[in-house]
C-alpha cells in the first residue's frame, strides 16, 4: 500500500488563508463562508488523502476545479474546501482519438493542445473554464449542437469516494455513479481526478459572421433570432448579445454572433446564407470569415473581464416572442451600465440524448450577467435587482436553468428532470450516505 501523503492544511485565520480562499473564483463578488481549511492538492493520492482525513474530523468537502462557477457554489461556511486545479495534466492519445485529462485543465488549455494534432472537442466558449465543473454540469461547448454536451463525450471517469478511495466509473463500471458524473454538476458523489474524453476530427472549416445593431432595433432583432434559430443548421452556433457598450464599437447595441463549423468552406458559407434574411438597420455587418476557435473564444471573452463582481442568473424557455416580449422590454429598459449584458443562444436541440443525469433543455437559452467592478460597489444593488427582476418576469416562460450559469443559492430552481433528479439522490443515499460532499446551494445541506 502507498504511503499517505502529507497534507498541507490552510486554516482558517491563518497566513495566506483568505488569499488562497478568494483565489478560488473567478467572480470577485464572494460569500461571506469560510471553510475550516483549504487544501491545495496536487495529485489524486493527495485528493484521495484529504478526503480521507475529511472524514477523520467529520468535515463536509467542498471542491473547485477552474473556479468559474459564478455563485461560487465550493465556498462553503465549515469543513473542508478541496481545491484540485493543479490536477490539470493532459495525455492525448491521436491514434485511439481519446485523452485523459485532470479537472483543472481549462477548456481553452485543451483546445490549443488539440489544434496541434487537429483533433476537436467541445470545449467552453470561454477562456479558463475548469474542465472539472465543465464537463460535470454538461458542458455546452463549441459545435455541441453537432456533437452533443461535452458530457457526452466522456467515456469514463476516476473519482474519489466518500471514504478516500480511488475508484473508475464507466458504462461497465460503477455505471451509476458514471450516470451522475454526466450532469449532476454540483450535485456529484465524489471527487474527479480524471475525465476520460472521446475526441473529434477537427471540422475543416470554422468561420464566424457578426452583426451589430442599435438598441432600438430591439424587438426586430429579437423576432428574427428567434424565428429563424429553429431553422438553423446544428453546425451553426447562433447568439445575441445586448448591452450598453459593445466591445466592437465602444456603443450601447446588439451583436450577433454566428458561428459555423462546417467541413468546407462551401458548406459553411451555405449554412450561414440564412444571415441575409436579417432585419435592415444593422450597424455594420462584417463579412464572412475563417476564425480558429482561440479567436472566436477571444471574441466571446470580451463580454466576460476578468476581476469583475458577478450576479448570474438564467432561463431555459419554448415561449412564443409575444409571450416574451414583454418581459424582454424590461431586462432592455433597466439594462445596466456594460459589462453587465443579456444573452439569447439559440439550442434547439435535434439529437437524442444519452442516458445520464443532464436532462434539462429547451429551444432557447437566455443569461442575464451582472457584472460590477470593484471601484463601482453602488451597482451592486442595481444589478442585481435587474437580474431579479428579469428572471422573475421571465419566469411565467421558463421551463428551468442550466447549471452552466447556476444561482441556486439565491433561487431555486428545476435544472434536471424529475426522474432524473429523485434517481441521482437514490444514488447519494448508497455512494454518500454521510452526505461528505456538498450538493447544490439550494439544498440546505
Ligand atoms: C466566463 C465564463 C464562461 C463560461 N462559458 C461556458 C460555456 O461556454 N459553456 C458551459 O457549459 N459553461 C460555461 N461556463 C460555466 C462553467 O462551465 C461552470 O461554471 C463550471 O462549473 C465551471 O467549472 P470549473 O471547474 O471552472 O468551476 P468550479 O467553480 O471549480 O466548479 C463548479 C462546481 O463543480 C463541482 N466540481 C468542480 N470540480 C469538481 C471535481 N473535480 N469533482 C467533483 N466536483 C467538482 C463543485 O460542486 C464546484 O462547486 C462559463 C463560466 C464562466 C465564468
């Protein structure tokens, strides 16, 4: 048997304790919980360990990956908070079309590594989004309308137990702990230390289109998206994006995004013809043009700065755009100051799923995000009650949330289906009957 690694424990109150607990998310904006002690892991006999002394002092474990959960769901009040980014190595095997990956390695991480040997998975849209929480909660990645949820995509899995042991989860293996690893999110039964990943040709082909418009082309752009998003091809990504200054011109307005990937440049151009039925009255509307994924993400990380106070909130929605309109009218009217935005993705999802926890999803996906800086602590209170106030008006149309933007501390929430929901808590009962892990932050566990 190894021997047990020495744990290194931040305690609460000590040097370095709050440093290390605020570098553990991406939003600056944290609760006021404090875990008993951190610990940094570095590899999984040291996760496997810290889980095992969790349990000698009867700690509850909470744990982070990249940190990119926007509430913050791993700051927890007491126990521990195990934090497993530098479990962040990557193995690729080309010829098998697989790799093995730690759960701290980042989406964009992955991809730069992948490009090299042309090979693709659907990654986040968004730099530095941890792969650990990613791939838990479903993962909508690039081109997932064509290859499914990122979950999708994972063949297996190591995890630790809730009694320090290391274990593997597959279809053959642990399958229903495999099961909940697939789109619990926070609500897993374990600790990953490894995603096993089915990858992808690399598609030939990836371009993108965008369009800005002025603000009082609201409604116009609203119907067209929506109209026209069933209609889309599943290898074209479809988005608008409202706010009051817009990375592209410096101006309040509207960007659509339209990206495709396609297997030739012929193919992609055709998928996006579509674009020139767009209401007139554009600002500008860039022509057609081949972008790899590290500039399209680029692109998309604009709206998203680093350092910023968040409060996110979001709704799956089928509604008709009279059902939403009003509503929609609302989250334009009190729209805040940038980089605060709302977003409309188009889904509409064709493929038939697998069998896994993830089973929540609809035809379109809206997210407030309410982004702050820190020398602007007044917009604390008007952003977040304009994310209130839209969610709250949307939500006769919602048929629930995404993990992906979960804010299930403030707001509950259906993110999974009812089966799926009452099968993933029988699943607690055997693998975590002590309950050592956290769940979500709704439960108040
Ligand atoms: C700028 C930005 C862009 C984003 N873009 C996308 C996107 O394009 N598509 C999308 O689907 N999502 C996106 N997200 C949401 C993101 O995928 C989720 O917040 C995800 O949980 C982040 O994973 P993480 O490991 O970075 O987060 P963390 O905050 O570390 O983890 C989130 C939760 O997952 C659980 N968890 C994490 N790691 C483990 C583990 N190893 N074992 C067990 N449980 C674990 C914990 O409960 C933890 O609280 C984005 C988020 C941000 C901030």
């Amino acid at each position: 048997m190894a021997p047990t690694p020495t744990i290194e424990l931040i305690h609460r109150g000590s040097e370095g304790y709050e440093e290390a607990r605020r570098a553990t998310c991406r939003n600056r904006h944290l609760p006021d919980r404090y875990a008993e002690v951190i610990v940094q892991a570095t590899n999984e006999a040291e996760a496997a360990a810290a889980i095992r002394l969790a349990a000698e002092n009867d700690w509850r474990v909470a744990i982070r990956s990249g940190g990119h959960s926007f509430s913050c769901n791993h700051i927890r009040e007491g126990g521990m908070l195990l934090d497993l980014s530098r479990l962040n190595d990557v193995e690729i095997d080309g010829a098998a079309m697989t790799a093995a990956v730690g759960p701290g390695c980042r989406s964009d991480e992955l991809d730069a590594l992948l490009a090299e040997r042309d090979l693709f998975f659907p990654v986040g849209h968004c730099q530095g989004v941890g792969l650990g929480g990613y791939l838990l909660q479903g993962g909508f990645g690039w081109n997932s309308r064509t290859l499914g949820m990122a979950c999708e995509s994972v063949l297996a899995i190591d995890y630790v137990d809730a009694d320090g042991e290391v274990r593997h989860a597959s279809p053959e293996e642990n399958a229903d702990v495999y099961w909940a690893a697939r789109g619990s999110g926070p609500g897993f039964v374990g600790a990953i230390t490894r995603y096993h990943l089915r990858l992808y040709p690399r598609p030939a082909f990836i371009g993108s289109r965008l369009g800005v418009y002025p603000l009082e082309k609201f409604e116009e752009v609203f119907r067209w998206v929506k109209e026209v998003g069933p209609t889309v091809s599943q290898h074209v990504e479809l988005m608008w994006v409202v706010t009051r200054r817009l990375p592209i011109t410096g101006e309040p307005g509207m960007m659509v995004i339209v990206a495709v990937f396609a297997d030739s440049e012929e193919e992609a151009r055709q998928e996006v013809s579509f674009v020139d039925s767009r209401p007139d009255g554009a600002t500008m509307f860039l022509p057609f043009t081949e972008m790899s994924l590290a500039e399209l993400t680029a692109e998309t990380m604009s709206n998203y700065p680093e350092d910023h106070n968040h409060v996110v909130d979001n709704t799956w929605t089928h509604a008709t755009a009279d059902e939403l309109l009003p509503a929609m009218r609302g989250i334009l009217e009190d729209l805040p100051p940038a980089p605060s935005h709302f977003i409309w993705l188009n889904w509409s999802p064709k493929t038939q799923r697998s069998e896994m926890a993830f089973s929540l999803e609809d035809e379109f996906y809206t997210a407030q995000y309410g982004l702050w800086s820190e020398d602007d602590e007044h917009l604390e209170e008007p952003v977040t009650a304009w994310v209130n106030a839209g969610i709250a008006a949307l939500a006769p149309h919602s048929s629930g949330i995404q993990l992906a933007d979960e804010n299930l501390a403030r707001r509950d929430a259906p993110f999974m289906a009812e089966a799926n929901r009452a099968r993933l808590e029988s699943i607690r009962q055997e693998r975590d009957p002590g309950r050592r892990f956290h769940t979500y932050g709704s439960v108040a566990d």
